[in-house]
C-alpha cells in the first residue's frame, strides 16, 4: 500500500474488512511508507488511526532498510 490513495468509500470497505478479520485471520501488508503517513493513503486520520491501531495489534512488523533489491540487479545487468 501507498503508491495509489484509497478513495473514500474504498478506505471504508478496507476497514470494514480488517474489523471483520481482525483476530481472526492472518493478514499481509507491504508498504513503502510508515504507519505514519498511511493518512495520505486513507484521507481520514480517525479511519487510519482505528486501522493502523488493528493492523499493528498482535503484528510481527519487518522493517526492510537498505537498496532495492530489484534495482540494485537490473544496474548491474546494465553493466
């Protein structure tokens, strides 16, 4: 999540959906930006606050720190 916003109906079904799932089943989210910019995603900061509060709640949070991967393969390809 975070190269495209949520629109504001799209923000509600999410969190509609992560109420219903929320300790009851496994989750996966991927992101480029910190729990602390997700408002640019959702537009609402209540809505973010309430969902980030569910995600982050029992979560295993990897923070992956460093040069891309996928870049770092396509410049040395190019050499």
């Amino acid at each position: 999540m975070g190269y495209v916003p949520f629109t504001t109906e799209g923000a509600e079904l999410f969190f509609q959906l992560i109420s219903a799932w929320y300790e009851q089943k496994s989750l996966i989210i991927t992101s480029n930006l910190e729990f602390s910019q997700w408002n640019r995603i959702f537009g609402d900061s209540r809505l973010t606050a309430a969902l980030v509060d569910r995600v982050i709640h029992h979560a295993h949070i990897l923070n992956f720190t460093g040069d891309s991967f996928r870049i770092t393969h396509a410049l040395s390809r190019n050499n």
